[in-house]
C-alpha cells in the first residue's frame, strides 16, 4: 500500500510570496517586467524587497509619481512585446489612470479586431489597511473592473495564492488585475515549495459545510472564517467558498454548494451597494431560487478615525449576525 506524501510548504508572509512569485517568473522569462513608484527599495509592502539587486534597475524600474504615465508605458511595453507588472501601489491612486486601463488596456484586443494581445498585470493594493488611512486610500472598487469587458479579475486572500496567482496573472495573454489585500500583507500562510500556478476561474472551499453556504474574498476571509467558527459552536454549520477569481468566476462551484446548503450568504468588505455580490446573489437566486442575502460595507466614506473606521469595517460580529439570519 502506497502512501502518499504531503506536499512541502514554507511558512511567509503574503508580501513574501508576492515577491517569490515575481521573482520567480521574471527568473523564468526574460521579457517579465514590473515598474512603478518606488520599487527599487522594495515597494511600500515589501513585495520588491531585493529584486533590483538581482535584476537591474531595467527589470524593476522606479517610475516618476505619474500613474497615468506608468499606466501607458506598461501598455505600450505589452504591445511591443513584453510582459509589464504594473505597480499602482493602492487602488486609489489607479483612479488617474482609469482611461488608460478601462478605455485603452481593456478594449486594444477588440479595437485592434485581434491582432495583438495585452498581457499587462496590474496591481491594485485594495480596502482598508492598517489604519489612519481614511477615505482616499481604502477603498474596494472591484465591482467597478470586474464590469468592465477585456479585464480578468483576481482577488487572493492567502499567502498560497498570491504567489499562484500572480504567477499565472504574469503568464496570461489577457490583461489581469490583481486585487492584493493590503490588510493581509503581513498575515503568514503555507505556500507549497517547487513550482505551481493557482488556476484562473477556480474557487476553492476554505471551509466544509452543510447548513450555509457563505461566499467571499480577498481581506475578509479571515473575519468570515471567525464568524463560521463562531456560527459552529452554535450549531449552523458554515461552508466558506473563498472566490479567489471575480472574473470568470467559478459560477459551478458556488452553484454546487448552495444547491447542496439551500441557503447562501455573499460577503465583501466593499460598499454593499452595487457590489459584485449582488450579481452572485441573483445569479445564485436565478439558478437556484434559494434563500440568499449579502453583507458588506455602508455607503459612506472610510472615516480616519478609528472609531469611524470600524463603523465601515465588515466585522466578524456582523457576518456570524448575518449568518444566523439567513440560517433561520
């Protein structure tokens, strides 16, 4: 009888392996690049740390403060024949680059009747982060990329699959936005050693269970993982569907799970009006006809606060509160 042996993994840091994953395909192929502000001493996260020592300042280029400038070069470089990783730094700043992502990274395929392809990864730290950060730099915005046609959307919650991901980001032909959560950057998680890719489109279950069926992403799986592991000491079993991917999102594995639950919670630390979750929960409701409701931030602005902040804040308290609902 054969046994089967568990894969190796090494403890890191979710900025730690953004910077293996990069380190890695820029190693694998000479024509992957990154450029943005201040990424020669190593990214406001850390996720460059050391990698202008060993590529050059030609593969990791410090750009001058001008995101639309860093937008167009990153596109231009991609039709030239490249593979750019653009580093807008945090979500908010890619507001003065919006045109050149939403008008001209995202259409060139279809407005060039495809002749070429953009293989861009763009980098947009998103959502809340440690603090004192305030209106203009906490935002979650994926709702607004995930409906624009042209772009693939990501959005990895764990050390394991910020690396994967990135990696299979940096070697797809579409243009791909990596949603990273910034509140997690300094979270460790076990990340397989040797090489492997986290598969676009593919969510994967956090959680195993029976009861509820509760979908999320990116920097609020760890409250929605508290509020399941409190909602099973009261007797709801919760089963958690980290998304990973927003678009294409794995639509047959939600489906699955809340057809199996007959009941679907949709929670996202972005303001809950007009957010992706509700085209998760009318798609779930469409198929399935079950009961399903969402949770997620109030329409207000981020306050600086820390009082005001954590009005905003989709807590674990709030979600294990949602989930009794809807377990009713």
């Amino acid at each position: 009888m054969s046994v089967q042996s568990t894969p190796k993994t090494t403890t890191m840091t979710i900025a730690e392996a953004a910077r293996d994953g990069l380190a890695e395909e820029m190693r694998r192929d000479p024509s992957v690049w990154a450029l943005g502000e201040d990424l020669a001493p190593g990214g406001i996260f850390g996720t460059y740390k050391g990698l202008v020592e060993e590529f050059g300042p030609e593969r990791i280029v410090s750009t001058p403060i001008s995101e639309s400038m860093i937008m167009n070069v990153g596109f231009g470089a991609a039709l030239g024949g490249t593979r750019p990783v653009i580093e807008m730094r945090i979500l908010d700043f890619a507001l003065c680059a919006w045109d050149e992502l939403i008008n001209q990274i995202a259409k060139a395929r279809f407005m060039f009747g495809g002749q070429t392809n953009v293989p861009v990864v763009v980098r947009l730290p998103q959502g809340i982060g440690r603090g004192f950060q305030a209106a203009q730099h906490s935002q979650s915005l994926e709702a607004w990329l995930v409906h624009t046609p042209g772009l693939v959307v990501l959005a990895p919650a764990t050390a394991a699959d910020e690396k994967g991901l990135l990696k299979s980001a940096i070697r797809c032909d579409d243009p791909v936005v990596m949603l990273e959560p910034k509140s997690l950057f300094s979270t460790t998680g076990e990340v397989p050693e040797g090489e492997y890719t986290t598969p676009i489109g593919e969510a994967r279950i956090a959680r195993e269970g029976n009861d509820v069926t509760l979908v999320t992403w990116s920097s609020l799986l760890p409250a929605v993982l508290a509020a399941a592991e409190k909602a099973a000491a009261a007797g709801v079993s919760v089963e958690v569907v980290d998304l990973r991917s927003l678009w294409p999102w794995d639509r047959a594995r939600v489906l699955a799970s809340a057809g199996r639950t007959k009941r679907a919670l949709v929670a996202h630390e972005a303001v809950l009006v007009g957010g992706f979750g509700a085209e998760i929960a009318a798609t779930i409701t469409e198929e399935l006809g079950v009961p399903v409701a969402r949770i997620g931030a109030p329409r207000i602005p981020v306050g600086y606060a820390p009082i005001l902040e954590n009005t905003y804040r989709v807590t674990a308290e709030k979600i294990f509160e949602a989930i009794a609902k809807v377990a009713r």
